[in-house]
C-alpha cells in the first residue's frame, strides 16, 4: 500500500497490506511453480483473454462459467452459511474456473475498508456474481444496507440466486442498469432505496474501467457523499483504470484522501493490480 501523501504519523510513505484471507491447500497449490499462482497455464484464463472484448461489452465471458458458479455454489456450500459459500466461491475459480470478481487477497482489502467504514448505506457498482456484495455483508454492520448495480441482467439473476442461498438477500438489492442509464438507475435509488443527501457512507466500484471518473462525478452531483465516507476501487491498474487514478491524485488532500494497496489481480500471484481507498473530505 502507498499513499499520494505521507501519513501524518509516518516520516516516510506507510506500507500496510492486510492479511489476505487464506485459500485452501488445495486450492493453493493449483497450478503452482515456485509458490507462485499462474494463471496462464489455466485453460479457463486463456479463454476469459480470448474473449476479452466480448467480457468488456457484456460483463459474461460466454462460456457459461458464471451459471455454473451458481450450481457450484448450492452443491458444496452450506445453506445459509455465508463464510462457506465465500469459500465455495474461492475454490471454483481456483480449481474450476477463473473468475473476474475481486477474489480473496483483494476481498480482504475491501473488508477491512468496510469495517473501518462503518457504514450504514453501501453502494456497488458491478454485481457480477455477488461475490464482493457476500464480503461487504460479512463486513458491515448489522442493520446496514448494501444496494448492488449490474449492467448483465443474467448476472443479475445468478447474484441473487447465491445471495438467497447465503441467507444474505434481504441485506442486498440487486439493480439492472447503470448510473448513466439517462437517470433511471438513480431515481430507483432515491425513491426506493433511500438515497439522499449526505446517505451514502461506502462506495464501491468494480465495473466498467471506462466508467470509474463519471460514475463517481454523478455519485457527487447528486450528493449522496458526506465527508468521511468511503469510496473503493478495484482493478486500477489492471485492466487499468489510469484516468481515475489520476482524478483522484489531482484532488488529493482537497476533496479526497487516497491510499492505494498494491495487490495481484485475483486468483493469481504473477499480474498486479491496485486498489485505491478514498475518504471523501467535502467540497
């Protein structure tokens, strides 16, 4: 982790990466060399790059991985168990497929933020496959609220097929659509999930790289953010999300406060990514 400024106790740029949660043995020594996860002797990674275009446009890599997520799910996790079907989560796309959600090294990120957070009102853009939303609700307090936004209404359906089965569905609504869908997304939002000035207290971001700066400006614009609250984002570096990263420096210690943990693109050790922690300061 480093910041765009020094902390304020710190004579030098603080490191603190949080402990990643633990894969099973099995699933960690998958297609090891060294110790080292590599994804590119993994059949199931290759075809997710061979259909990269495809996966950027309709957020599926078309070879029906995510349905069978689900059925994974519901054969090997227990109902209503929310750490095993994490779990169950983690080991298919360790040992089955690979999976684009934010995976366990950076999901272990994500929970600490939630947990320094606190937050009462929680805002995900990208569902996928509900994974991220299972971890946010591990995290967040009790009585809090999670409403997750995804683009792939077949997406939509398997989230909410996992969420159920993980006990966690009345904590969770899964949206169809996107906030720059000409306002219908967000007053959805606002009239009927509570969304109001100064409500939002966590954000995070984790869909259409192209997306991040104008999805985060119209968050802004409608004053859902207070100071204090939290915004993450996932895969900043890779596939890269360089217009908001930079958006993010140029306001640093004005309107925001950014920390970027330095991690590797889930399920592998070999590629790295970003994930940026922003406190929003006002203004």
């Amino acid at each position: 982790m480093t910041t765009f400024a020094k902390e304020e106790s710190a004579t030098e740029t603080s490191i603190r990466r949080p402990p990643a949660s633990a894969p099973s043995h099995h699933a960690r020594s998958l297609l090891e060399i060294g110790g080292r996860r590599m994804p590119f002797m993994r059949w199931s990674f290759i075809r997710l790059l061979l259909s990269l275009r495809r996966l950027m446009r309709v957020w599926q890599v078309g070879d029906g991985r995510e349905e069978r997520l689900a059925g994974y799910v519901v054969e090997n996790a227990h109902e209503r168990d929310l750490d095993d079907v994490i779990r169950a989560i983690d080991e298919y796309s360790y040992s089955r497929s690979y999976m684009i959600n934010v995976g366990d090294e950076k999901g272990a990120i994500l929970d600490e933020a939630v947990r320094r957070a606190r937050p009462s009102q929680l805002l995900e853009l990208g569902t996928y496959c509900g994974y991220s939303a299972l971890r946010m609700c591990r995290a967040m307090p009790d009585g809090a609220r999670l409403v997750s936004i995804e683009f792939n209404a077949a997406n939509a359906v398997i989230a909410r097929r996992i969420l159920e089965y993980a006990g966690v569905s009345d904590r969770v609504a899964v949206l169809v659509g996107t906030l720059g869908d000409g306002g219908l997304t967000i007053a959805s939002l606002e009239a009927e999930h509570g969304f109001s000035a100064g409500s939002l207290d966590f954000v995070f971001i984790d869909h259409d790289k192209s997306a991040y700066v104008s999805d985060l400006e119209l968050i802004l614009s409608r004053g859902w953010l207070h100071p204090g609250s939290v915004v993450v984002a996932d895969n900043v570096k890779f596939p890269g999300a360089p217009d908001y990263r930079a958006y993010l420096k140029e306001c640093q210690d004005v309107r925001w406060r950014t920390i970027e943990h330095e991690a590797h693109l889930e399920y592998q050790s070999l590629l790295r990514d970003l994930v940026l922690e922003s406190d929003y300061l006002g203004g």
